[in-house]
C-alpha cells in the first residue's frame, strides 16, 4: 500500500460532516486525514505538523467567522483552504474568504466527485507553487551575491553596492570590461530584491538591428508594419514587475534612446501602432563596456539619457586587477567544469596557478572560464592536476613580463618560439638552442628576460654545446 502523501484536515464541528468526509477521504491511500471539531484544536493541529490541505468550515461558536481563516493564511500560507459553505451561508461572506485567499469553496450537502475534484485541483495548485517556489530558491542561491566570487576589497565593494540597491527601485547601471561578469551583478540584484519571484528579461542591445529596437522593448500591433502579422508584447511588458536589464546599452541607436528615456522618466510605454498608453512596472538595470561619458561627447549617446541611468553604478574591476581571487575562482570553476562532465575533480599546480596570477586576462572572468573548460575537456581523464604542459601557449608568453615593461609583438613570438622549444627538449638548453638554431647563451639569456626560471634545467650533456653556435 502506497505511503501517504497528503495530509488533509476536516475542520468541522458537525459530526456526521466530519463522518462522511472521512469515509470518502479515506478510500484514497494517498490521503492522510485528521479531525478538528473547533477553532481551537484546527489550529493546534495545524501548528503541531504540515498540513497540505484545511477543509474549513467558517463558523465555529470559538472563533469569529473568517478568523481563523485569516490566522491560517497568515501564519501557515503554503497551506491550501477549501471553503465548506452551507446552502444558507452568506454569499458576502464566502467572496470574502476567497479574497483572503481561500482556494474555493463547496456547498453543503456536497457532491462526492465534484469535491474530489476540487481537493484535486487545490493539491496540484499547491505542488505547482512549491515547486515555483523551489525554482525561485535555487535561482536566488545561484545568482546570490555568494555566487560572486573572491575576497578582494573591490569584489567586497561590489557585494555591499549591490545589497544597499537589491530592494529599492531606481535604476542601477553596471560598469566594466567585457567578461568581467556584468549580467551575473544584474541577477544578483534581482535575486536578492523584493522582486525575486518576478521574471528577470534579459535585453542585448547590440544583438537588435536598428529598425526592430522599439518593437523588442516595447511590442507592436497586428499590421503595424511589414511583418507584424500578430499583436506582439515588447520585453518590459514580458518582465511585468519584475526586473529588464538591458545588457550593452551603449549600443543602443540614438534614435531609439528618445524612447527609453521617456520609459524611465515617466514609466509608460506604448506599443508600435498603439495610442495606448502601458504601464511599466519592471525595474530596470543596465550595463555597458563603453565609457559612456565619452560617447555623449561624442554624439553618439544622448547626454539626458546618460544622466537618467547613472543614479546608482556599480563598477567592475578587471580580473587582472585582482589577483588575489583568480585561485577561488578557478577553484569554483575546475569543481564545477568537472562535475557538468561528469569526471574526477581536477585542481591547478601551484605553477600554473602563479602562471594565471602573472597573465592579464584581457578576456576577464569569462576568458579564465572558457581556458578551464578546455583545459580540462581535453585532459586525461586519469589526471586530477592541471599541469604547465596542458597550458596553451600564448597565455604561457604573456604570463610574465619583464622588468623593463611589456613585450613587443617580437619579443612576444621570440617568447613563444622559446617555450615551445624548451618544451620540445624537455628543459634542455643546448637541445633548445639546437631547435632554435642560435647558441645556448642566447636561450639561458632570453629565459632569464623572458621571466621563464621554471625552464631552467641543466643540461644533460654540455657537450652538445660544442655543436651549437
């Protein structure tokens, strides 16, 4: 016999409704039922143990009418309520049981299959809540402010920026490199404000041709244009109250910025084709790579607009910028990477890890994610350590410069040429010199300006020297 799954409470204080529901309750074994007969012991039962479901009847001679309801929905609102009315009881009183949420109500005597159904329906409306509710959960845990990762003064200045704006409503513009992680700021803001449980829409402003910028943000009406050939809602009416952030909004086309301008101004947007005017309730965030202030200056964004969406910032640093969280990051990402492919975890060696410090990731956050992921995608799958051999060459003849400043595109190439080599002869200067086709002198001089000390392996037979000029 099948456990059950539900637990639900008669709450009458008349004996043979409570009979007649246990018996019809009782035929399904997924069905656990418990009995109350006043105001009292419903909610002492209620508060001992999850209760899915209250079958409630609205007069008690202990309580007031819809008070205990109102306690119940109050105190205990993942608990679903169906009204048990008789055929006298106030109309007004039943639509004000729905109106304090209530799921329905049946009238006494009541038809077996008709409240069969309607218990049915509340259960299924509870399980969808609840797994919404897990959704949103898990959402808010993974684009938490926790999901932000590393412990540098200017990442800690981010995470308390983004915990003073998550639950006001102005708008909140995202500064920074591409790949520092603009989109993730925005979700943690989002997740962590009043507005979590609303859709987050995400808008890249450089992926919209020109001519379909306001039908995107704001929808259309059938027959608009060519090619409406449907009533279209736009993104802000898609977010409802929930969150629009427009990814890139230096790209936006000026002519088309006239028009956020006056959403943000005034909250209102209308639709192409349309004379109606909408009401925009979604908050709205930004984001841009540009530095804006010079684009106004440059007529190529409006300088009001500009104004309008720099109430609050928040300013990205490049992951170059600190160092001191590149090893929790590639932590984060090695266990994470080797999870989604299903293999042993992997860590870096210490030398690869100082070779990352050194690098200055000109891809930011998202460049260090992308080399993991093929790192890691081609190792061995016996392999749990990410060793220099597994490094690609060009992160290896950037990774550290001299001390005379930044390597020309020559030095560069001489650098990379001079890895490989060294690679090829497994550290041997002379062989290294050999493959080269210059003296050993000239390789032990361009490790030691090239910064690359870990290459340095005496040789297994000074000899070959003599051959080598």
């Amino acid at each position: 016999m099948p456990k059950p799954s539900c637990t639900i409470l008669v709450a009458d204080d008349d004996d043979f409704i409570r009979d007649d529901l246990g018996d019809l309750l009782g035929k399904n074994p997924e069905y656990n039922v418990l009995y109350s007969k006043t105001a009292k012991e419903t909610w002492e039962t209620i508060s001992a143990q999850p209760v899915n479901l209250v079958l409630l009847d609205l007069k008690f001679p202990d309580a007031q009418d819809l008070a205990l309801l109102r306690r119940i929905r109050q105190e205990r609102p993942g608990t679903e309520i169906v009204v048990l009315s008789s055929q006298t009881e106030n109309v007004t009183q039943i639509v004000e049981a729905i109106k304090w949420g209530a799921y329905d109500f049946v009238a006494k005597p009541f038809s077996p299959a008709e409240l069969a159904n309607r218990i049915a329906k509340a259960l299924q409306l509870q399980r969808l809540r609840n797994a919404h509710d897990l959704l949103v959960r898990e959402l808010s845990g993974k684009h938490s402010v926790s999901s932000l990762i590393g412990p540098s003064a200017s990442m800690n200045a981010v995470r308390n920026t983004i915990s003073r704006v998550a639950d006001l409503d102005g708008c909140v513009l995202v500064e920074g490199a591409s790949g520092t992680g603009k989109e993730l700021v925005a979700r943690a803001i989002h997740f962590e404000g009043k507005r979590r449980d609303q859709p987050f829409v995400v808008v890249n402003c450089a992926a919209i041709p020109d001519s379909l910028v306001e039908s995107t943000l704001f929808g259309h009406r059938k027959g608009a244009f060519t090619g409406a050939i449907e009533n279209a809602r736009g993104k802000f009416e898609a977010a409802g109250s929930g969150t629009v952030f427009l990814d890139e909004i230096g790209e936006m086309p000026l002519a088309q910025q006239a028009a956020l301008l006056r959403v943000l101004e005034y909250k209102t947007f209308t639709r192409i084709g349309e004379t109606q005017e909408r009401e925009c309730a979604a908050r709205i965030l930004l984001a841009t790579n540009r530095d804006l202030r010079e684009e106004v200056s440059r007529g190529r964004f409006r300088e009001d607009l500009y104004y309008r969406i720099r109430v609050a910032t928040i300013e990205i640093p490049p992951l170059a910028s600190r160092a001191e969280d590149i090893p929790y990051l590639v932590a984060h990402y090695c266990e994470r990477l080797s999870s989604e492919m299903g293999r042993s975890p992997v860590v870096p060696s210490e030398e690869v890890l100082q070779l990352f410090k050194a690098y200055d990731w000109p891809g930011n956050v998202r460049e260090l994610k992308n080399l993991l992921e093929g790192i890691i995608m081609l190792l061995d799958p016996s392999q749990t350590v990410i060793e220099e051999s597994s490094i690609p060459l060009d992160l290896l003849a950037c990774g550290a410069e001299p001390a005379t400043g930044n390597l020309s595109q020559k030095e560069r190439a001489q650098k990379r040429d001079l890895i490989k080599a060294l690679r090829l002869a497994n550290g041997n200067h002379s062989r290294a010199a050999r493959i080269l086709k210059c003296h050993r002198n000239t390789v032990r001089t361009r490790i030691r300006s090239f910064g690359l000390s870990r290459f340095s392996v005496e040789d297994a037979d000074e000899d070959e020297a003599s051959a080598i000029d």
